[in-house]
C-alpha cells in the first residue's frame, strides 16, 4: 500500500475531514504505512498536496482524488 492509498483509506473510513496530522496519526494507528523518513509528516503533505484539486506545482497529478477545505483539511473526491 501506498501513502497515499493509506490516507485515502484512512479518510474514507473516518468519513470526516481531516488535517496532515490527524491522518497520520490514523495511518500509524490503523498500521496501513510505514514512513521511513526523518520528517514524514512533511513527505505525507507533499503526497497530499500534489494529490489535491488546484494544486498547480511541478509535481502535480493529472488526476487529483483529494480536494482540501478552507479549514486547511483534506477530504477525498
């Protein structure tokens, strides 16, 4: 599994919005993802955000299944 099919799943079972952390906090929770990263929390905000509806960097997708609210918090398509 992927990180971002583990927030995915994460965000599709909770049903709820949620922010960077609180998805990560349900991925090591859940155990669906292990970061090997010094800072994970900021490799799960670069998966996220190029993942995200209107996010125009580089490495932005062509197919977005994310889409972020006003509150800063990630919910899927």
């Amino acid at each position: 599994m992927t990180m971002l099919e583990a927030a995915l799943l994460v965000l599709n079972k909770t049903n709820t919005p949620m922010s960077i952390d609180e998805i990560y906090a349900q991925i090591i929770k859940d155990q669906l993802f292990t970061f090997g990263a010094k800072d994970p929390i900021s490799i799960l905000k670069a998966q996220l955000r190029k993942n995200t509806v209107g996010f125009e960097g580089k490495s932005a997708v062509d197919k977005p299944k994310l889409k972020q609210l006003d509150n800063k918090k990630f919910t899927p398509l």
